[in-house]
C-alpha cells in the first residue's frame, strides 16, 4: 500500500503568512514494498478544507519529485488560505488514496504599501518612558465574524493579548533581524478569540536586541531609539464585509507592571502594578505617539518561531557553602524559571541565574561578565502567583533563590526551555554511555544557541550570531534537526550586512558600531569567519536539495570570494588583515587566544575551499562560465598555497593538527605532500599524547580527516579520550552542553579566565557530524542532495560495541545500526525511504546473511548492483529495511560496553 503523508509547505506544517510567489510543497511516501519509487504525483489546491472547490488542480504529473515542487502556472493571492492535499502513484503501480489536507496562508505578499497602520509608540517624556509600555484599542463587534487575522511586527519585542489572551504560542517576536534592512512580521489568525460586542486589543512592547543591551560593551539602542508597534487586525464578517482595526493615533498607552525587561539583564516585574486592559494603571491611559518609521523593510518571518520547546523540573535545592540557597535545574539550559509564590504585597524576590557552581560549590556568576540576567518579582500579595519573564532569556543551570520563603518546594518552580521550534531530525546511541551523554551536550548547545539566530553562546554578554561557529557547527546543527528555515532567514541577514565590498562581518545580525573596540579598525572579515557565507548555503542544499536557497545566497558567495580575491598584493593568497586564525587552540602563545597555526594559512586554505563549493554552487545552478572561472582560480589558488606553504620536498611548512587537517580536508596537496601530510597527521597526534591540540578551525575536521585518511582507529581513541584535552572530559567533569574551552573547568578544579568561558558555546559540539557521518555512517550524495540517494558507510571502530542511529530527512527516515555479534561478525540495519535509495558499502568482506524487514533475502544478487571493493562490499539499494551480517573485517578491542536489547527487524 501506498501513502502520502508529512505534507510541509516551505519545510513547515500549516504555514501562515508566507510572501513568496511560489510556496514548495514537499511530502514523505510509504510503502510496504521494497524499491519504491513515485513516478507521478496530483496536487490539488482550494479555498475551503473540504476540498469541495477545487481551485486548482495539477493534474497527474509524471515526476519523482517529492520534495520542494513548486505548482506551475498557479500565482497565489495576497492573505489567501490554500487548503492541499496530495497523492501519488510510484513505478510498481500503486496508486495512494489522497492525502490528509494540509493549508498555507499567505501573508501580505509583496505590497509592502499595503501596511495601512501607523508605527505608534510611546511618548517618551514623562511617566510612560519605561522599557516595557503596554498599547491598546478596544472595539465594538455587532455582526458575526467568520475569519479574523493580526499582521504584526515591532521595533523592539512585542507580546498581543486579546481578550485577556495572549495572542499564539511564539516568543521574542517579530525575531531578531538585520533591523534597519529587514524587519519580519507575523499573522495571528485570531478567528475564535473575538467575541461579540466590546473587545480588548492590547500589546505589551519590550526592549530586546533592537533597543536593550548587546554587544560586550553594552551599548544601548543600537538598532533605534524608539520602540514601536505596527499592527493590523483584517476582520471578515459573513455578509462579505471587512474591517480593518488598525495601530494608529485611536490606540492609547499605558506603563505596565514589566518595570524592566532586557535580554542581558533580565527582567523587573511589580505584580502591584498589575491592572486589566480596561482599568490600566490607576485608569490612566495617554494617547500615543504616531512614528515615522520605513515600513519598505517589512518581511514576511522567514524562520520557524522560538516556542516554549519544553520545561525541566529542577533535581535539587541546595545551600551552598556561603549559605546560598540553589537550585539545580540538572541541565545547563536557555530560556527562564517559571515559578509560584505565596506572601506579602511589596515583598521582593530575585533569582540569579548560574551556568556552574565553583570548585567550593559555590554560586559562580563571573563568567556572565556585564550581563546580570537577574529577575525582580514583587509580589502583588494575597493568592498564590505565578510568574514567568516576558522579554529576556537566561543561560543556566543553577539558580540562586533570595528572599524566598523558608518552604520552598522544587515543585514551585519549572525551567522553561526556550528556542525555535525546528523539528527534531537526528537520534544516535551507542554503547558508550560517554559518548551519548556528549551527544545530548551537542544537542542540548543547539536547543540553547539557536534562538532565533544562531549564536555562540547564550548567557554573558555577547550571545551574537558569530559567522565563524555558525558554519562550523551547520552540519551537526542540521543532523539533529531540520535548520533550513532558520539558515535561510539568517543567510538573508548575512546577505544584507554584507559589505559593499563583499566583506562578511563577524557576527550577523551585524552590531559592529558597539563591538569593533578591542578589534581595531579592522573590516570585520576574517577567514573561517566571512566563510559562513558560502559554507552554510552549501550545507543547507546538500542536506536538504534546497537549490532555491543556494540561488538566492549565490550572488552573497561571489561577492565574499570577490572580497578575498581583492585582498593584498598577490590575489590567489590571502595573507593580510586581521584573522581569528584557529580560535583558542591549544598550541597557541602563552596569553593569546590565537593558535599556532599561520593565519596567512588558515585564511588561503578557507579561499580555496569556498571557491571549490562556490564552483560546485554554479555547476548545480548552470552558471557554466562562473564554474569554469571558479575552477581555474582555484587552481592558482592550491598552486600558490603549495608554493608558499609546502616545501619542494612536499612536507608542510605549519607543523600543526590543524594545519594537517585544513590541508588534507580541502585537498589542496600534491599525492606525494598528501601522503607524507597523513603520515604527519598521524604523529602530530601520537606527540600529544594521542590528544587534539585544535582550536575552532581545526577540531571540526578532525575526526573526518583521520577517518578518511586511514587514521580511522586514531579517532576512536581521540574520541574516547577522557582526561584533557578531549570531548569526553567535559563531559566526565559533569558537562551538560558542550564548552568553549578545552579546560573551561580544569583538572585542579580552577577555571579558565572569566572573561570569556562560557559553558554552553556549540563550536566544540562539531563532532556531531562525525557521529552521524561517520560512525553511524549516514551521508548524503552530494550529487542527489538532501538524501535522495543516502550513502551508509558504518564505521565502527574500537571501543563501541553498537550504534543506532537514525535521521529524518526530506523523503523519510534513514536509519543505520551496527551491533557487534559473536565470531566477529557485524551486524548492519539499514533504513531507506521510500523515494530515495541507498549506496551502502559494508566494511567487511564476507556476507553471511540478508534480511529484508526481517525475513531472508535468499540471494544478495536480488540487489541492483554489488561489488566488492577494497574497502568493503558496497551494494546499491532501494528503499526498504535491511538487515546485514558479515564478517568484520578489522579486529578490535574489546570492551565491557553492554548490548542493547535484541530486536526483531528494524
Ligand atoms: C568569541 C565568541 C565566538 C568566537 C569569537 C572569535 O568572543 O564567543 O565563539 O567566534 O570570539
């Protein structure tokens, strides 16, 4: 049987308020045949959900595709409703029935006149000169509604009420931008919250990225001065009539009981100040200020909004040496404490929000530096209250409790965990109770660092979209969840900051007139930094066959090679200007955060790569001259890097890991250099002690590069290292999310400088990749982007005894295991989706058996095609589950790791 299911519009379920000419549509088939592939598919839109008019039909198209299909000939109409359903026939003849239907709305498309509102804000002399204002507007409804929408935005943050309710489930809207060039908006549809008669529209407006505090030198209103509020309600009655009830100079403001609210500093709140959208404070609501303020920069929201992901409940209540009363939350997290309290009316509580507790145990809050994220309740009196910040976020684990009541209990508080809502895709475990905990820190240094941008951490006062650890940490990023609508709004912010020059700031949204002291007057552009530019486009098309977005940011690679090809004297090096180089490595100079290895090298190695995806990038897009210049500059580019840092002799000039690792990783060697660079590689390591020495260039590649040179083995053992430098010793230090530092904690206990040692940055968390990619070995084909054709190369290596992983892609999930069993035999499953197929390559020589969904394959001949190579036997697959034994090839260590119980099939 054939079905239809999963059905996204532009990745998202049931999208509102999209402004594209053409919405992609894309669905998962299933079936419970081997081999499936479709080989045609209808696609029919209407108005209403019950598919009763048909407002546009596709007719049987003979396709295969099933992910991102625009529907030709078909234009959609400004804040319309499309209801969608699917269905589909595949090669072997079966026909699925429709699918459940699906919607997408469209937003105001592009008549960005067609904002009737004014931006109103409050006056700023006078009392309502407060961070936190609330607006309102009430109305009159007579007739009977039967649609009603918001189309909002802010300068600043805003929450809406209506009716006493708060208007949908999103937070730190409209969401962080490049504000000044790109501004997004949101539609609420708010059909069953109007009633008849009076109606109360109120917003709450907060400081956020675009007035409060941001960069280390906490500069304020970076973005504007004013905060303001532009808001459309479009009502339609069902005698056809519309009103519109807009934000204008009938709205009126008022102070509210937020006192404060900075995404830094954290929030002050006075529950005494709490009054109704009617009464307001003492009845006093002043008329609003109208701003003149560009409406031209409006989008429509791009990435999927940060939502209340999930909550913790805290595992202990302490008191510290210094007599501090702590929570433990049991995870390092994001977002805030939501919590109940009982007392009386004036009583001031605070929470102080820690990410460690020192060697002593006690509270440790240096490592914030100027961000306090400090929250200020006063207590209203009287019931019991409950309590949850409105425009803030804190980095944490440990939260300190003053002026708390002596019976506290841990059930009064719930750790709210804060961040986009991008959909869960990766899942790995493994016999290694080390190795999944490093894998749940990864995660969890996702769900922290991906709040609306990605950033490098989330708690002292920086938080900012650095380019460099973003496109280190994209591929991982996009194992464990499904990250193109969250790249595609932040490459258009990339796009926008960029420079007239090309040049590509450090971080995005760019902030660069409160950050650039300590920098000096650099263009903000550095190698491995800029190269997000053309690393994260890339990765979001090969992970995703996203070939729309590769067209959009295309433009954006070009220009940041431009930008590196006009640097300096010689073009095909890169060596001037200011470098991060390999950012905290460990073989760097006493005091400095710069590793050893040349920057000059560093910043050349990274030109060469970029150009190589950047002609890929025009191959795929069929800019044939582009990929032909982009080939040749290449070639200059690796024949002046080998003139420049390889000796006549072929050996590297720049001794380090990290200079092995950039070299064998972008190919940029000669086959003798390479050679003796992988032997070199090898005893790089070997003189450390069999430990890493990388900084943030160097340690995303270095697992892959000992895997793909021979050094597998080796990266098991760097893997499963447990003292310092490596991975595993954060983690058996009690790391809950990845560090920024090899020894943010060290070994005596003592901590890395507080300036900067932040224990939730993701960079580090890379290795994910090399979980997926290569112990589980789940790959895509870069030619059959985003899965369609799924490489399983299994890895398995000394020191686990099984792996099972599995990743949700755009046509289904993929799954791979491997289990070691007696008598060297090795075990694969292996899950391909329908729509796709598989390349598997087994490791191994001898295959014992095949089972298909558990049942035997009588000859693996069955298969479409089977060789048997150096490196294993590799068999081309259609979609099913399978089942392989074999001899393994390699003999490994053993360990006391424990089996995972036995299960039937996959
Ligand atoms: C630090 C940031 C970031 C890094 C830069 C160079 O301040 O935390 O991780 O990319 O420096």
């Amino acid at each position: 049987m054939l079905t239809v299911s999963h059905l996204r519009c532009e990745y998202r379920i049931n999208p509102i308020g999209l402004d594209m000419k053409s919405p992609r549509l894309s669905w998962k088939l299933q079936s419970d045949r081997r081999n499936c592939v479709q080989s045609a598919y209808q696609i029919q839109l209407s108005l209403t959900g019950n598919n009763e008019q048909i407002e546009w039909d596709s007719g049987k198209i003979n396709s295969d595709q099933s992910i991102h299909v625009e529907l030709d000939q078909w234009l959609p109409n400004a804040r319309t409703r499309y209801h969608y359903r699917i269905r589909a026939w595949d090669a072997a003849g079966d026909e699925s029935s429709w699918s459940d239907t699906a919607f997408f709305e469209m937003g105001f498309m592009e008549s960005k006149s067609a904002w009737k509102a004014d931006w109103i804000t409050a006056p700023l002399d006078g009392e309502n000169d407060v961070s936190c204002p609330r607006f309102r507007r009430l109305f009159d409804l007579q007739k009977s509604v039967t649609s009603a929408r918001i189309y909002v935005t802010a300068l600043g943050l805003y929450e809406l009420h209506l009716n006493d309710q708060r208007v949908g489930q999103d937070y730190f809207t409209p969401g962080w931008t490049s504000y000044g060039k790109r501004l997004q908006y949101q539609v609420y549809d708010v059909t069953d919250m109007l009633r008849h008669g009076e109606n109360i529209l109120g917003a709450y407006l907060g400081d956020g990225w675009y007035r409060g505090h941001l960069g280390w030198n906490k500069e304020q209103k970076i973005f504007g001065t004013d905060a303001a509020l532009l808001l459309e309600l479009h009502i339609r009655y069902a005698d056809g009539s519309v009103e519109h009830i807009l934000s204008n100079s009938d709205w009126k403001v008022a102070t509210s009981a937020i006192r404060m609210s900075d995404i830094y500093m954290g929030e002050t709140y006075d529950a005494r100040m709490e009054s109704s959208w009617i009464d307001g404070p003492t009845g006093k609501w002043s008329p609003v200020d109208v701003l003149d303020y560009t409406k031209g920069i409006i989008v429509a929201q791009e990435n999927v909004s940060v939502t209340q992901a999930e909550q913790l409940k805290p595992i202990a209540l302490l008191t510290t040496p210094q007599g501090d009363r702590v929570l433990d939350m049991g995870q390092n997290m994001v977002g805030w404490v939501r919590f109940s309290i009982q007392g009386e009316s004036g009583h001031t509580v605070e929470l102080r929000h820690a990410e460690i507790l020192d060697h002593e145990g006690n509270f440790y809050i240096d490592n914030l530096r100027g961000a306090t994220q400090c929250i200020r309740y006063t207590l209203k009196g009287g019931e019991l209250e409950t309590y949850e910040p409105h425009f803030t976020f804190q980095g944490f684990r440990y939260v300190k409790l003053i002026g708390f009541p002596d019976q506290v209990q841990l059930t009064d508080f719930t750790g709210v965990v804060l961040h986009s809502n991008m959909e869960r895709t990766g899942n790995f475990s493994c016999s290694s109770p080390l190795v999944n905990q490093l894998h749940h820190n990864i995660l969890w240094g996702q769900k922290g660092n991906f709040l609306d941008v990605p950033t490098d951490c989330p708690q002292r006062d920086e938080r900012l979209g650095w380019t460099g650890d973003a496109q280190m940490f994209v591929r991982t990023a996009s194992y464990l969840m499904n990250t193109a609508p969250f790249f595609t709004k932040w490459l258009r912010d990339l796009e926008a900051d960029q420079g007239e020059d090309g040049g590509i700031p450090f971080f995005v949204p760019d902030l660069r007139s409160s950050t650039s002291e300590g920098w000096g007057d650099t263009s903000h552009s550095s190698a491995a930094w800029g190269d997000a530019a053309v690393i994260c486009p890339w990765t979001i098309y090969e992970m995703y066959g996203d070939v729309r977005l590769l067209a959009e940011q295309y433009d954006s690679m070009k220009r940041w090679i431009n930008y590196i090809h006009a640097q300096g004297e010689n073009p095909y090096l890169w060596n001037t200007g200011f470098h991060f180089g390999d950012w905290l490595g460990l073989d760097s100079k006493p005091d400095s955060y710069i590793g050893a290895t040349d920057k000059d090298y560093v910043a050349t190695a990274f030109y060469a790569y970029s150009v190589s995806l950047t002609r890929k990038a025009a191959e795929v897009l069929g800019h044939s001259e582009d990929a032909l210049y982009y080939d040749k500059l290449h070639d200059h580019i690796v024949a002046a890097f080998q003139e420049e840092f390889v000796t006549p002799a072929g050996k590297l000039a720049v001794p380090t890991q990290t200079a092995h690792v950039l070299a064998l990783h972008f190919d940029l060697l000669d086959s003798k250099a390479r050679k003796r660079a992988i032997d070199q590689l090898g005893k790089l390591v070997a003189d450390a002690g069999n430990h890493l020495t990388t900084g943030f260039v160097g340690t995303p590649y270095l697992n892959p590069v000992l895997s793909d040179t021979g050094h597998h083995e080796l990266a098991y053992t760097l893997l499963f290292q447990e003292d310092y430098p490596s991975w595993l010793y954060q983690v058996t230090q009690g790391a809950t999310t990845v560090w920024e530092h090899w020894d943010g904690i060290k070994e005596d206990g003592s901590l890395w400088s507080a300036d900067m040692n932040s224990f939730n940055h993701y960079a580090y968390g890379a290795i994910g990749e090399w979980l997926y990619r290569y112990v589980a070995g789940i790959n895509t084909d870069e030619q059959e982007p985003g899965f369609r054709v799924v490489h399983i190369e299994p890895k398995p290596g000394p020191g686990l005894e099984w792996v099972e992983a599995s990743l949700e892609t755009m046509y289904g999930p993929v799954g791979s295991s491997w289990y070691r069993r007696e008598n060297n035999e090795l075990e694969v499953r292996v899950t391909i989706p329908a729509n796709a197929t598989g390349m598997i390559l087994l490791p191994g020589a001898v295959i014992q058996t095949v089972l298909e969904n558990g049942k035997p394959v009588d000859q693996v001949k069955d298969f479409h095609d089977i060789q048997t190579q150096e490196n294993g036997v590799r068999i081309a697959l259609g979609s099913g589950s399978y089942q392989f034994t074999y001899l393994a090839a390699v003999s490994e260590k053993e360990t006391d790791a424990q089996q995972p119980e036995q299960t039937e099939s996959v």
